[in-house]
C-alpha cells in the first residue's frame, strides 16, 4: 500500500525520494508518494521521476486499491525494479494553482452555504479556471456579484488554513450540514483529513490547499448558468491581489 505523504498538511512538498514497489512500461508504484492522485474534483499532479540511470515523465496518478500508481510516459533508460530509489518531482507550477483553486472552492462554497443555504453538489478544480454546482439555489446577477464580494472579503482577513487529521465521530459533530458528503465516505475511513479556515470554515477534504487564504489571491466569477431545476453552476477563476 502506498503511503500518500503529502498528508495530512505536507501539500507543499514537490521534491522527494522513495522506494519502487512495482514497475510496468505504464505505471510505477512507490511505497510512499507526495503526488496527488486524481479525485473530489481535482486533477492528479504531474512531473517526472528520476533513478539511477533513467527517467519518465508523469502523465498521470490514480489509486488502485491501495496502492497509487503514476502512469509514466517517454521512459529514458531501463525501466526501474522493485527496491530501487527514485526521485519524484511534481510540477510546482500546476501544484501551487491546483492549492490555490481548491481552497478558493472552499470559500466559495462556504459563502453560498451561509448567505443563501446552497450546498455543493459537484466541483471541477482547474489549474486557471475552475467551476462548482450548487443546489437548490437561484442565482440573480445581484447574487453572484455579491457572492464574489463575500468570498474576497474573507480572502483579505487573511485567516490560516489549517490541515490536520480528526477523529471521524468529531468530524461528524463540528462539520456543519451541507458541507460535507460524509455519506460517500466509507464507515471504515477513520480518522478524517480535515481543512479548517480559521473561525469560517470546517471540512473533510483530501485535496491540496494554501495555508492561508492571503495566498490564494483574487476570485472572479466569471459565470453562472442553470443546469436543471434548483442546480446552478459557478465559474471562477484566481487573479493577483
């Protein structure tokens, strides 16, 4: 099994070293691994790994019971063997976006829960644009505009972001209705990672994330349409302050 160390709040490491457990011509296994693998919205991390004598980019990662396989391209030498040492190194680059946009969802989020009762139907994270549905809600023009409002005026107070793992019973206790799918989670999964924003938000979340919101920048919704009765959706994109 696969440790995935870039848990629960070492979402800012891209450069590392690790043992190979498996080895195809399509994918790699490391006994432990700070790529992100794809999933709850957010695209899996790329880059290349490095050993003795080879290299291969990193097109793609995706768990498979248990184990994170990094599906690899352009192989440059002979391919590693089990016991090998390699170094991984993520695109820094997409990562930071990726951190950026996935905590920018939770502000969003947070802010249409609390102002219009909205809760998170579905998201997409993008490294320069990203998009959230919403139901059941109603957005007017007015809405949105203050909506952005809302979320960049928590952005400026500059509250830390905080990534730690909780006991699952507290989890369910804190997390305010709406802002968790705990149901899709299996009973079995204990503890929880949790992203917390300091005195605004609380939820269970495996993505990577800023630690504090100063650094996620501006948001700007860009639009928002219907897509069905009571579901609306959400683009955004990050600017500079």
């Amino acid at each position: 099994m696969s440790e995935q160390r870039y848990l629960p709040d070492a979402d800012g490491v891209t450069e590392f070293e690790a043992t190979v457990e498996d080895a195809t011509d399509e994918y790699v296994v490391l006994d432990g691994t700070y790529f992100y693998p794809e999933g709850g919205g957010q695209p899996a991390d790329r880059g290349a790994l490095e050993w003795d004598g080879g290299r291969a980019e990193v097109r793609d990662v995706r768990k498979n019971h248990g184990d994170v396989r990094h599906y690899v391209e352009g192989i440059e030498g002979e391919r590693p063997e089990a016991g090998d040492r390699v170094e991984g190194r993520i695109d820094a680059e997409r990562r930071e976006a990726h951190r950026r946009m996935h905590t920018a969802q939770h502000v969003v989020s947070r802010v249409v829960l609390d102002e219009y009762g909205g809760e998170t139907a579905g998201n997409q994270i993008r490294a320069d644009r990203s998009r959230i549905d919403f139901e059941p809600v109603d957005f007017s023009a007015e809405d949105v505009e203050r909506i952005e409002h809302l979320s960049n005026e928590a952005i400026a107070r500059d509250p830390s972001v905080t990534k730690a793992e909780r006991p699952r019973a507290e989890v369910e206790e804190e997390v305010d209705e709406g802002r968790s799918l705990l149901d899709l989670i299996p009973d079995h999964v204990d503890p929880l990672r949790v992203v917390e924003i300091e005195d605004f938000d609380y939820c269970p979340c495996g993505g990577t994330h800023v630690d504090s919101l100063a650094e996620i920048g501006r948001i700007r919704i860009t639009n928002r349409e219907s897509k069905g009765a009571d579901t609306e959706r959400m683009e955004f994109v990050l600017e500079d302050s």
